[in-house]
C-alpha cells in the first residue's frame, strides 16, 4: 500500500509516455504524431520533476535567513534544457509537415508511401 | 495537501491525455494539448519547479499552440477515419511502459528526502549549500543553469537557434499557397471541419455560411486592448529577463515572452504591419548576435585566463565576475530566444500576407 | 481557509476540463480551455499563500499573458484559417 | 599542448555557425566554415597526440570540479574520434563547395554551411564531453542540424526522409532521456566518472537496468544498429550528395562511441555483459543485420541506396566485434569504425561526381561511365575493394582482426558468416563496376556524349581520402596500435589520474 501511495506518481506519468508513444507510432497523420510527441516529452518532464520533489520542500529559491527544506534544483535545471530541445524539435517537424503537404497534397503517413511507391526512383 | 494536489493534477492529465488519443479533429487535439502543458505546468509549481513551470506555461501552451496553428493553417486538421488500433504499437507502446514500471518498483518514494538524488554531495547538497556563497544569486535553478552548467545552455542557445534556421531554410523564402501544386484532394473547404462535432445539437455560431456572412469584422476592442496590453508584456519580458537571479524566470522565459508581444501584435494586425516593425533580417541579426554574446563571454573567460566560461575571472572579485558571466550569458540566451521565437511566427503565419 | 479555496477550485477545473474534453463545438472547447487556464492562474495564487511563499505570482502573470495569447490565437484561426493575415488593418488605429 | 585547447576545439565552430547565418554570403559562408573546420582538426590533431603520450585530459569547463559542473574527458578513444570526425568533415567540406552549388539555392548557402558547422559541432560535442546530460545536449544539437541539412535534398523524398528520421530520431533522444533520469534517480549525478563510481553501489539496481536498456535502445536508434536502422536508407539516399558521404563517415560512428562509452566506461564489462548479457542480445542482432542488410544491398540499383544498406551491414561487423566483448574484438570493432568511415565517405564521394555530372545514380545507366569519368570510376572501385576487404585495402585489415577474434573464441562459424557478407559485397559492388567499365552504350544520346569528369576541387578531396584510406591499409599498424590502446582503456574503465586540468 505504501509502495503504491510512493509509486502512484511515477506510474501515472509511465502511462502518459506510453500513450505518446502510441500516438507516435500508430497514427497516420503527421501532425498527431507531433501532438504525440509533445504529449511523450511532457511526460518525461514530469518524471524528472517528480524525482526532484521533497516532501515538505519549498522551490529553491533562497530565502533571507531561514533554513527551509529546498527541492532538488538539479532536475529542474535539465528539464529546462529539454522543454527547449523539445519545441525546438517540434518546430522542425511541423515545417517539415508543411512542405510535406504542399509537395504532397496530404499529410497522411499511408498515402504519401502510396505517392513514393508510384514514382520512379530517383 | 502537496502531494493531493499535485495528485488530482495528474489525474487530469491523464484524462486529457486520453482524450487527445481519442479526439479525431487535429485542431481540438492542439487545443487539449495546449491545456495539457497548462495542467502539466501547474503541477509544476506544486512540485516547486517554478522555473520549469514559467517554462512549460510559456513554451507548451503559448509557443507551440501558436506553431500547431501554424501548421494546421496550412494543411487540412482532420485526421482521416482509419482502424483505430494497431497492435504493434501497443505492443511495443507496453513492453516499454512495463519496463518503466518495473524500474521504478525500487525507485526512491514521491517526495523522499533520503534518496541518492537527493543527498549526493557532489551535486544536489552542493548547489543547495553552496551557491549562494560560491556564485551569488537566491535562485539556486539559474546559478546552475547559467553558471554550474553554464556549458549546456550553450548548447541548448545552440538547439534554439538550429531550430530557427531550420526553419528558416525548410519554409522560408519563397511561399506558394497551399492547394496550389495539389496532386491529391485539394483542400477545398476548410471550414466544415470547424463543424464536425456540431451537427446536432447547436451549430448556431459555427456553420461556414455564418461565418462567411459576417467575414471581417473590426474587432476594435481587441485591438485597442491589445495596444494597451502589449507595452506591459515588453515591460514584463525586461523584468523577468533581469530578475531570473532572485525569482522564477530567465533568459529564456524572457524572450519567450519578448517574442509573445511581437506575436500578439502580429495576430491582431497583421504580418505586414510587424514586419515592418521587426522585419525579419533585423530578426535574423538578432538570432546571431545573441549566440555571440555567449560565445563571446566563453571567449572572453579564455583570453583573461580561466577556462571556458569561468567567470570567476571576468572582475577581480570571484561574485563580482560570476554576477557578470550569468548576466551577460543570460541576456545573450534572452536575445537569441528572441529572435528565433518571433521568427518562427513569421515563417508560420506567412501563408497569404506575404 | 486557502485549503478550501484550493478544493473549490480542483473541482471547477475538473468542471471545466470536462467541458473540453466533449465539446461538442470547438468554441466550447476553446471556452473551456480558457477558463480552465483562468482558474489554474487561480490555483497558483491561492497555492502561493498556502504553502507560505506568495512571490511566485510571476508565473500566474505569465499565465495570464499566455492564455489570452493561446485564445487569440485560436480564434483568429477559426476566423481567418490563418494567423498572419492583416485584414484587420483598413481599420486603422 | 595549450590548456585550453579542448575547449576552443568546440567553441569555435560553434562560433563560426551564427557567423555565417550574420554574413549572410555563399562563399564568406564557406571560408568561415572551412577555417573554422580546419582549426578543429588541428586541434583534435593536438590532443590526440597529447593524449597518447601523456595520457588522459580532464578540462573543467566553467572552473567547476567535476561532479558539480561539466567536464571534458579524453581519452585515445575520443581523441581518435575527434580527429576521425573533424577531418573527414574537413575534406567532405571542400568537396562539398561544387555540389552545393549545384544542389542548393545560392540563397540558403549560409544556412547550409551554419547547420554542417552545427552537425560538426555536435558530434565532437557528444565525443568530447564526461557529463551524461551533456551528451544529450549535444546530441540534439547535432540532429537538428543534420535533419535541416538532409531537407536540403533535391528531391521532395528528401523531406519525407527527414520526417521519418525526426520521428525515429525524437523518439531515440527521448529514450537517452529517460534513462538519463533514471541513472540520476538511482545514483545521484551525472558525470559519467562519477556515475561509474556510483552504479554498482546504488540501492535501485532495477532502475539502472532499466536506464541500461533505455539508453542502449535509444543509441542504438542513433547509431542505425539493426533492426533500428529504418531511418537510415532514405535519408542517405536523397539528402544533398556531400551530406550524405559527410553523415556516413561521422554520425553514425560517434553514436557507436556514445554506445561503447555507456557499456565500457559507466555501465563497465561487468555489467554489460556479465549480468546483462549483452552478447546474446548484440550478436544475433549484428549477424542478421551484415547478412541480411548486405542481401539486400545487392537487390539495390540506386547506388547511394545500396550503399546506404551496405552501411547498416558494416556497422553490424562493427557490432560483431563489440559484442565479441574481448580485447581482440573491441579493436576490429573500433579500428572497423575508422576504417569504414574513410571507405563509406570515399565512395559516397565518388558517387557524388557521378550525380554531379549525370544528376542521379541509377545503376542501369552507368553504360560506358568509365570513358567518360575514368578517375570516378577508379575511386569506386578501389573504395570499393576496401568495402569488399580485399588485401592492403583498410577493410581487410579490419576484417581481418575481426575474423582473429572471432576465431580466438572458437566462434569459426562467425568467420564463415563474415566470409559469406564479403562475398554479397563483392557481388554489388562488382555489378556495378561491370556496368561501368564493360557494358557497351547501346546509344549515345546527346546528353550523355558531352559529358566529362568532375572537377578537380571534387576530385582531389576524394583522392586525398583514398589515399589516406590505402596508407592506413598498408600501414595496418598505426590504426591497429591506436584501436588496441582504446580498447584496453575502454576494458580497464576510467582513468583517475589527470594529465593536466
């Protein structure tokens, strides 16, 4: 019971990453794999921060003379380099999709093999 | 209460999670996905990132909502029907997430004080204890990010700017409109997508011919609001860039929010009008000189004799140097950020106006 | 007291996620997901004083800021279907 | 040695990128670039020699000690790496200035030689560094560029090509991620020194296991190992010709450091492969990947395709030899990464003046090549030889140790099964060379009687790599010596004592 009560958080956030991954990995559409892609890297910032929480802990950010319990600082630090890499990457994607669809016609996965299969090798 | 919180937060989050999975209409996933970063921010702060949480607010729900409009202006936002299942993906999808699971059955407790993570010496109880005295600013998040491991925001002020001329150079320069070199089914009419989910009961305010009834309106209270609001945005951007070293906040929150005032005023007024405002080889400039100032800083550490981005040497007291090195380090991040925000609503936006 | 708060305002933002999730219009999304962003600005003021450091309302501000940014967004796409477009400028201020 | 070396070797390319996009010049661009290069590949020069005679560098980057900042940590084998990158950049780099003339718009030349300065950055970024974080860090600096600089590519596959591989890529990055938190969950910190020290004493050795896997799949994604190589054949096939001969010799085989790093250094032998039994995993997985891959290669008639399937069947010697997990088979393995790098880019050179002059590389249409292109032809077919592994070319060496190894522990069907993908080599690359030098043009169309060999500045580079790749197949002991040094470092862990700070 304890274990669970520990756990839940991490549990939760292993079941979001996995629905981003399925997203990812089962959708036709290029653009709800991006959405799924954001939905995956959210969910492993959460797991990050979840690992920097104390219970009891304030931010860390100090404060004049007294001696609070502070998170750890360490994981927050990395996950704000990886929001940034992640919408950096999603930026490139959903350009990529952009010009995708106008040499295409379509953003769907299955249709574009289609069009690829049916042209001549290059 | 914390661990409540933060609980029924992530609670949520799973449900709009499922409910991005389920949603067929692209535009309605954005919207939840935009809301899923607000949530996921909030429970940020309950978990006292409040940096992480400025982030995410900025970045997740602000920025990329912006980019997935962008986007989807461009191409059709339905997903076409198809069998809603893949058993490979889940496969794959639950083989990963057991091992995860699996993983996490030793992991140290939520919020468990004791744990490696927590009272490694080397890193978590040293930045805690020491940073005040060894670098100087309250919050302890920017002294590491800009200073202990001032090293990777260069490299993710890189990312930034890599994602910037990427962009740049995958949708910029010449634009052709979207329909126009169609070989599939063109995009004819958009708009009914607006309407998939409102046959029924109340299409009142969505149907297309409503809308093409009433095509332009004025909007003349948005736009005195937004002349109001948007030099206080700048104001707020300034204030968050310089006060990264004692509250929430930094270089890149800043920019973000810098970058959301040319936005807004771009969505109220038109392309046309920013870019003469901010035209983009101004934007370009920026993106540049922002890059150079942290490269420049790590420069400068070397040639007065310290290693990279040391910047205890930058003055003759060791804070005083540090107190520089984070400013200057941050601005340059500000700046940058900046420019390649702003210029990612150019090449996005730039469907008709250009 | 702020506990109370607190709970009050989980549940209208269960409320108002409900709402986002089954439309069924995208405004009622869009309405939904702005007053939820609304209340989480809510939260995380009444969170500040609960927990005892209330200086952290600079990310209730940013999400203030956002979230009016994210509507905007979103309706002009629904008006226009583009989000660069000047069609508001003849009328000049 | 300069102190400060190690450090200005990343900087300056890295202040060369926005350098370029600021001035804004198709040739200004590729001087700042090729400068900028050629500084890092002397460097890398310095420092593998420093470290060869001197031992290990440790340079603590913003003065911090280790565990709390970041820090560089080079030994033989990244210093091997640092040149192997930096100098096959170097002179892809100046074969690369008429290609890109004639494959990119005049107005994005300054955004293309920003994103190679950003890729090369990148990758020596990842070579270099002792923090795990970082190597993610930089790790997605070097995608983003190398996606922007595979959307580059003439044809609208190109993009397509990119999608799949940010997806892939992403998805890669993602993984490192996690199990980068879960290392730092079970352990506490991210040096990898640090993180060596720590990993068998940490109370959650589920999350280490977990963050093993985590990291090994997601490298592996990176690193095209197969079954993760879906990303691999399109991308190479329709990214800008310079790029890809750029990609082939460098980001694959930094990946394979990054993987050799996390096995040896943090994860050490004992874990790898004593508790998680990583042979059994790697070996099956790399013998159907060189057999397999190479069938596949011979089926091909787009050269840059079948090429691109002959990558992902050597890098599987290459992961023979890893999983060999002895002295001997971690050296074939690592000399194979150099060796490989110089033949693979060679060839995807050599393929490029042949689309440079003809605009695409379709096998059935090489008739009679060699009148016209002789000097193309002949690099080929030599490059080729080194693939095959015929005797003093680079490959047999490599081949050569790795059959050694092999045999050392009585695996002798391991050396047939390398026998046999040799002989597949032979057979694709001897078909195409059969059409190049023997088939007959049936008619000469206009097109094709004018046209002539590539020119000099495309030429020379690529001689220039041959040449290095024929004097290190001569001289098989230099590369050998240097590989066998790497090796027992990587086998012995990490090394304490400093050489300088």
């Amino acid at each position: 019971m304890e274990k669970i009560a520990g756990l839940y958080s991490y549990w939760i956030v292993v079941v979001l990453m996995m629905a981003g991954l399925y997203i990812m990995i089962a959708r036709y559409n290029l653009t709800k794999k991006i959405i799924g892609l954001g939905l995956f890297q959210t969910s492993i910032f959460y797991l990050y921060i979840t690992m920097g929480k104390v219970a009891g802990g304030t931010a860390p950010i100090l404060i004049d003379g007294e001696q609070p319990v502070y998170s750890n600082p360490v994981p927050h630090v990395l996950i704000l380099t990886a929001i940034v890499v992640g919408v950096a990457t999603s930026a490139v994607a959903l350009a990529l999709i952009v010009r995708i669809y106008e040499e295409y016609g379509t953003v769907e996965e299955d249709e574009i093999k289609a069009i690829e299969a049916a042209e001549p090798e290059a | 209460m914390e661990a409540t919180v933060a609980n029924v937060l992530l609670t949520f989050l799973a449900v709009t999670a499922v409910g991005i999975i389920m949603l067929r209409d692209l535009l309605a996933a954005v919207i939840l996905l935009g809301a899923y970063s607000l949530i996921a921010a909030g429970a940020f702060v309950v978990m006292d990132a409040v940096d992480v949480a400025f982030t995410e607010a900025a970045v997740g729900s602000g920025i990329s909502t912006i980019l997935f409009l962008g986007a989807l202006s461009f191409t059709r936002h339905d997903q076409k029907p198809r069998p809603n299942h893949s058993w490979m993906a889940l496969f794959l999808a639950v083989a990963a997430g057991g091992l995860l699971i699996y993983g996490t059955l030793d992991m140290p407790y939520y919020g468990s004080a004791t744990s490696a993570a927590q009272t490694n010496p080397g890193l978590a109880v040293r930045f805690l204890e020491e940073s005040g005295s060894e670098v100087g600013p309250p919050n302890i998040v920017t002294s590491v990010l800009a200073s202990y491991r001032g090293y990777d925001t260069l490299g993710e002020t890189m990312v930034v700017f890599a994602a910037g001329i990427a962009v740049l150079s995958i949708l910029g320069l010449k634009r052709r409109r979207p329909g126009e070199n169609a070989p599939l089914d063109a995009p004819g009419d958009k708009t009914t997508t607006l309407v998939v989910n409102s046959s029924a009961d109340d299409g009142s305010i969505a149907s297309p011919n409503e809308m093409k009834r009433y095509p332009r309106q004025r909007h003349r209270v948005l736009q005195v609001v937004t002349k109001l609001v948007i030099p206080f945005v700048l104001m707020f951007g300034l204030y968050v860039q310089f006060h990264g070293d004692y509250g929430p906040g930094g270089g890149f929150q800043a920019g973000v929010i810098f970058a959301s005032g040319f936005i807004l005023y771009g969505l109220i007024f038109g392309l046309q009008k920013t870019r003469a405002i901010m035209p983009p080889s101004a934007l370009r400039i920026l993106m540049c000189l922002g890059l150079l100032l942290y490269c420049g800083t790590g420069l400068l550490t070397m040639v007065l004799g310290g290693n990279l981005l040391d910047y205890n040497v930058l003055a003759h007291d060791a804070l005083h140097g540090q107190h520089w090195g984070i400013f200057t380090v941050e601005l340059g991040v500000g700046i940058t950020v900046t420019g390649v925000m702003i210029s990612l609503f150019y090449n996005f936006a730039s469907k008709r106006s250009l | 007291m702020f506990v109370a708060a607190t709970i009050a305002l989980l549940i209208t933002m269960a409320l108002t996620l409900w709402r986002a999730l089954v439309g069924p219009t995208q405004f009622d999304r869009l309405l939904a997901v702005n007053s939820f962003g609304t209340k989480t600005v809510l939260l995380i003021a009444v969170y500040g004083f609960l927990t005892g450091r209330p200086d952290f309302l600079d990310i209730a501000l940013v999400y203030a800021l956002i979230n009016f940014l994210g509507t905007i967004a979103v309706l002009k796409f629904f008006e226009q279907d583009d989000l660069g477009s000047g069609q508001y400028q003849e009328d000049d201020y | 040695m300069n102190v400060q070396i190690p450090a200005l070797l990343i900087l300056v390319p890295f202040t060369a990128a926005p350098l370029c996009v600021l001035f804004r010049h198709a040739v200004a661009s590729w001087v700042i670039a090729f400068c900028a290069n050629f500084f890092s590949f002397f460097a890398a020069c310095v420092v593998l020699s420093h470290v060869r005679s001197e031992g290990v560098i440790r340079y603590k980057v913003g003065g911090w000690m280790a565990p709390a900042g970041i820090e560089y940590y080079i030994d033989t084998l990244n210093a091997a790496v640092l040149v192997l990158v930096s100098g096959i950049s170097l002179i892809v780099l100046v074969y690369s200035y008429h290609t890109t003339k004639k494959e990119v718009s005049l107005s994005k030349h300054h955004l293309f030689y920003a994103a190679w300065l950003m890729c090369l950055t990148g990758l020596m970024g990842i070579a270099i560094t002792g923090d795990a974080f970082n190597v993610f860090v930089f790790l997605e600096v070097s995608s983003l560029a190398t996606y922007m600089l595979i959307s580059f590519g003439k044809d609208r596959r190109a993009l397509t090509a990119t999608f799949r591989y940010l997806i892939m890529g992403s998805v890669g990055a993602s993984f490192i991620l996690i199990g980068i938190g879960f290392l730092y969950a079970a352990t506490g910190t991210l040096n990898m020194i640090d993180l060596a020290e720590r990993i068998p004493d940490s109370e959650s050795q589920r999350a280490v296991l977990v963050a093993f896997s985590f990291i090994c799949i997601g490298v592996m994604i990176k690193a095209a190992i197969f079954p993760l190589h879906a990303w691999l054949p399109n991308a190479y096939t329709y990214a800008p010709t310079a790029v890809t001969a750029f990609l082939s010799g460098t980001a694959t085989k930094v990946s394979l450091y990054v993987l050799l790093r996390f096995f040896f250094s943090i994860f050490g032998f004992e874990f790898s492969f004593g508790q998680m039994l990583l042979t059994g995993v790697l070996l099956p997985a790399a013998i159907v990947g060189f057999l397999l891959m190479s069938l596949v290669a011979v089926f091909q008639t787009d050269l840059r395709r079948m090429l691109a399937y002959s990558s992902v069947a050597q890098l599987g010697y290459i992961v023979a030899g890893i999983a060999l997990a002895s002295q001997a088979g971690l050296t074939a393995g690592i000399v194979h990464i150099v060796n490989h790098a110089l033949v693979k880019s060679a060839l995807f050179m050599s393929v490029g003046c042949i689309i440079y002059q003809i605009g695409h590389a379709h096998r059935p249409s090489f008739d009679n090549l060699f009148k016209r292109m002789p000097f193309t032809c002949i690099a080929f077919i030599i490059s080729g030889f080194g693939l095959i592994g015929v005797p003093l070319t680079v490959g047999f060496i490599s081949k050569f140790a790795l059959i050694e190894a092999s045999l050392e522990q009585n695996y002798w069907w391991l050396a047939v099964l390398i026998l046999v993908s040799s002989l597949m080599a032979l057979v694709y690359v001897a078909r195409v060379a059969e059409v190049m030098l023997f088939r007959k043009s049936r008619q000469e169309t206009p097109e094709s009687s004018g046209m002539s060999e590539a020119p000099m500045s495309m030429l020379v580079p690529m001689y220039l790599l041959i040449a290095i790749g024929l004097y290190f197949g001569i001289n098989g002991s230099a590369t050998l010596s240097l590989a066998g040094e790497a090796a027992s470092q990587l086998l012995s862990g990490f090394t304490m004592e400093l050489s300088q700070q």
